[in-house]
C-alpha cells in the first residue's frame, strides 16, 4: 500500500487537500477545529475558499491557517484567506510574523508572485489578491500542542532550509507536514532528492534525523506530493543520505573553480539544471537558493 501520491482529495477521514496538488493547503479536519497548513502564492488564494466552501459547505468553518516557513510560495495567500474569514487565526514561527510586517519582503513576494500569474488566470479572476502585513495571533514553537478534537496537532523546530521552518506533525494519526525541510523529490524517479539546506547545512541534518524519529506514515509534500506508509520514512532516509552526497557535489564544484563562489554557481546552474533538466523548479529560484547552499558549503569548509 505504500505509495507517492498526487496531493489532491482525502487522505483518511482526517486529512482533505484545499487549493490544488502545485499548492496544496492541508484541511486537518478536527471535530473541534479545523486547521489548514500553509497556503500557497497569493493567487491560489480563491481556490483555497473555493476548498472550503465545497468541503465544508461554509468556508468559515476553518479555524487555524499555519505557515511551515517565511518562503512566498507557503504564506503568500494569508492575507488574502485573512481579509476574506475576519476570524481567521493564523500562526507561524516568530520571525514569520515580523517578516510579514515589512514592506521591502512583501514587494519581493509580490514580484516573485506576479512571475507566475499566467498559470493562475483562471484562478484569480477579477480578485484582488494582493499581500499586504498581516498579522500572526498564534507565534508557533516546539512543543505547542492544539487539540483540534479527536486529533492533535503538534509543533517541532526543523530549521536548515530556513531559519523559521516547523514542522507539524499529528500523532494520532502519524501524518507530517514540514514544508521543504525535508528536500523535494525530483523528477519522478523516486530515488532523487533535491535538498533544501538554504539556512543551514549542519541544522537540515538535524531537522531530518529529528523528523525520522516521528517515524511518520504520511508525509504531506508542500507541493505536489503525498507519501504515505513505509515510503514516508523511506522518504525522509533518502533525503538524509542525499544531503552529504549534495555538499561533496558542491565542494567537487567549489574546488574546480579553486574556491570561488560565483564560478562554481555559474558551472553548477549549467551543468546540473540546463544539461540535465530534471529540476522543476523555476531557474531565477534555482539559482537563488542554490547561491545559499554553496555559500554555506563554503563557510563550512572555512570554519
């Protein structure tokens, strides 16, 4: 039964995709409360009410929307889902929300955003879907507990692919939902991962073998994907033992361009994203993050 699935309808009765499979909102459905983690780019924002309105029949009936980490394609939608549920309590960690108050960080999502409205026309529409400050009620740390009602959802630090990335993770029914702090799977071969250590290389690891432990059954991908059964933990060691792999891949790099950051960026974007065109991501991000990982591949080696 272990299997990678596309991130759309019901996982178990506990568990309903919002949105869609690139930006799925995950609906923890609570007899209590209702809980929804993470919500895409500002413009699936309509989808995710539109989510809402068809599994609930009322798209006031979610309670919480959680943010598994600062990046634009994760939170963009809050403000959106805020302005239009005025009840709405949103949480993330610390840093999250005082990010979230500064203009210069919601230009760049905005200008992030705006690259991808093609595909997201029929989604918007007319709507005004701009992001604005917004503010978090809830600030998120390990060891936070919500008793959603028949299900828990709890909080762990997993920091590595951003200084502020959680991780939630709901034991009853050992579901897990961590962003991008566990690596992206690539292309659909499903021994390759991308990893995603942009903060830091020493904190991924730990976040990972941190969320091993949880030994989760299910793993909600932020986009994309769902693993369920043996394949999440299977998942989660192959994205363990692909991070060491990816720092040599760096430091072979590193070392041909005789220690020189933006030399190694360069042969690496030519090399490992235009010749073998495995990596979906779009290539201004590629090169964003990766110029991340190699600087801290190279801070490492100074240290």
């Amino acid at each position: 039964a272990d299997m990678k699935l596309q991130a759309d309808g019901n996982f178990g009765e506990w568990i309903t995709v919002g949105g869609n499979h690139f930006y799925p909102g995950y609906i923890i459905k609570g007899r209590k409360k209702r809980l929804m983690i993470d919500a895409g780019i500002n413009m699936m924002g309509p989808a995710y009410i539109a989510s809402l309105e068809k599994i609930f029949g009322d798209k006031n009936a979610l309670d919480y929307v959680f943010a598994t980490h600062s990046h634009f394609d994760h939170l963009g939608a809050i403000p959106y889902l805020k302005r239009k549920l005025p009840h709405l309590q949103a949480g993330a960690a610390r840093r999250v929300g005082a990010l979230m108050q500064k203009q210069s960080v919601l230009d760049l999502m905005t200008t992030l955003s705006e690259l991808q409205r093609f595909f997201f026309q029929d989604i918007v529409g007319k709507e005004d879907v701009h992001i604005e400050p917004v503010d978090f009620e809830i600030t998120l740390k390990e060891g936070d507990r919500f008793d959603l009602g028949g299900v828990t959802c709890e909080v762990y630090d997993v920091p590595g692919h951003t200084g502020d990335s959680l991780a939630f993770f709901i034991p009853e029914i050992r579901a897990l939902f961590a962003g991008e702090a566990y690596g992206i799977p690539e292309g659909d071969k499903d021994g390759e991962v991308q990893v995603e250590f942009l903060s830091s290389y020493e904190d991924y690891v730990s976040s990972l073998e941190k969320m091993i432990r949880l030994q989760p059954k299910l793993i909600g991908m932020a986009h994309l994907w769902v693993f369920t059964d043996d394949d999440a933990t299977a998942f989660l060691r192959r994205s363990l033992e692909a991070t060491p792999r990816y720092r040599q891949l760096i430091e072979t790099y590193l070392d041909a361009a005789n220690g020189d950051i933006d030399t190694a960026v360069q042969s690496m974007v030519k090399k490992e994203y235009d010749e073998k065109g495995t990596i979906a991501q779009p290539r201004e991000a590629y090169i964003q993050n990766l110029n991340a990982q190699v600087r801290r591949v190279a801070s490492i080696r100074t240290q």
